[in-house]
C-alpha cells in the first residue's frame, strides 16, 4: 500500500507544472504594460516579458521618478513603455538630467539630449532640446560648453521632425537648474499649440506626415 501511495506521489507531480524561476533578487515589479514589466534591483531597472523572461537586462540609465514630481512629463513611479519606447537619461557634467529613449529591444532611439519631454501618442513627442557644443577648456582646465535650447517635435522613428522655437534663460547648472516646461503641446494628430512669453498660446497646423 505504501508503495503504491508513493508511486501515485510521484506520478502526480510528474504531470504538474513546474515553475522555473527565471529572475531572482527582484525589489519590486511594475504592471505589465505593452507586453512587459519593469522590475527593479537595488537602483537598477530592467523589463521581463510575459513568459518572465529578462528581455532588458539591468541598468541604471532607465528613466523613472520616484517622486512623482509633476514639472517632468514624464513623472512615474516606475519605468514604463509608451508606444514601444521607454525613457533613459543620464546626467550632464554640471549634474543636469536629460533624457532619451529606447526600443523594446533595449536599443536606444534617442541619446540623452531633453531637458523634458511628453509622453508619445499618435507617433510624435514635444520635447525641450538642449544642443551642446564643446568649446575648449578655461585656464583651470575646466570644459567650456555653449548651449542652445529648442521647443521641438520629435518622432518615434528617431528624428527631430520639427523645430518650433528657441528658448532662453535655462541655467545649466545643477544649483540653478529647473526643469524648463515645455512651450510645445499636441492637440491632436495635425495640431500643435507653441508658447511664447509675454504673447500666450498659438495653434498651428504640423507638416509633419503620419
């Protein structure tokens, strides 16, 4: 009898399933969003898929907001993908956080270059950009930059579709940095409201093709 009670033990747990544990160590999984789920380790990020697998591996780079803070566009608790894309940033020499993106794949679309950026729908982004140009060292050996900044529309395909306006008055330097609004909105596929100080909202259509 109890071999037989043995033999039907073992039998069963022949036929149940077996549950692998693909990825250990795990601080805390976000909901699945797009077909994958941040999961985090210690200050690293990185995404399983729906199988559990570990389809983006660790990182640091990987764009979330533990704050919440709402003068990012992009403010969320955890890393997340909005139309196949996911925010990554890195910091300037003077501290200063600017963003890019990546694909599904861990590839990244956009380097570092935002001082801020919305959400993407329909394809397209607005974003502030910070182009920055090395222009040699002073007499302590410190490196010199100029920066300009832009309102601009940007593509999920990789590209700055359009420029909208320059923007002053953005200090580079982490004691006086803020994050710069935005002065660009999508109001739909074709419309785009762009700010100016001191002359308010205007509405334009884009040239942009879909």
């Amino acid at each position: 009898m109890k071999n037989r009670l043995m033999l039907l033990a073992i039998t069963v747990l022949a036929v149940l399933p077996v549950s692998a544990q693909m990825v250990q160590g795990i601080d805390e999984i976000a909901p699945f969003i797009e077909g994958l789920a941040a999961v985090r380790k210690g200050g690293e990020w990185g995404f399983i898929d729906e199988e559990g697998k570990l389809v983006i591996d660790f990182s640091d780079d990987v764009y979330w907001n533990p704050s919440q803070d709402n003068a990012i566009a992009l403010g969320a608790p955890y890393p997340m993908f909005n139309e196949g894309l996911c925010a990554i940033t890195q910091k300037v020499e003077d501290g200063v956080p600017v963003f890019g993106f990546m694909d599904k794949t861990g590839a990244v679309v956009f380097p570092p270059q935002f001082l801020n950026v919305t959400p993407f729908k329909d394809g397209y982004a607005t974003a502030v950009f910070v182009d920055k140009t090395f222009k040699g060292e002073n007499e302590f050996k410190l490196k010199i930059y100029e920066y300009k900044f832009f309102d601009v529309l940007i593509s999920s395909n990789g590209e700055i579709a359009e420029y909208f306006g320059k923007r002053d008055h953005i200090q580079m330097t982490v004691k006086r940095y803020k994050v710069p609004t935005i002065g660009a909105k999508m109001l739909n596929a074709q419309l785009v409201a762009t700010h100016k100080p001191d002359q308010g909202w205007a509405i334009q259509q884009l040239q942009t093709k879909n």
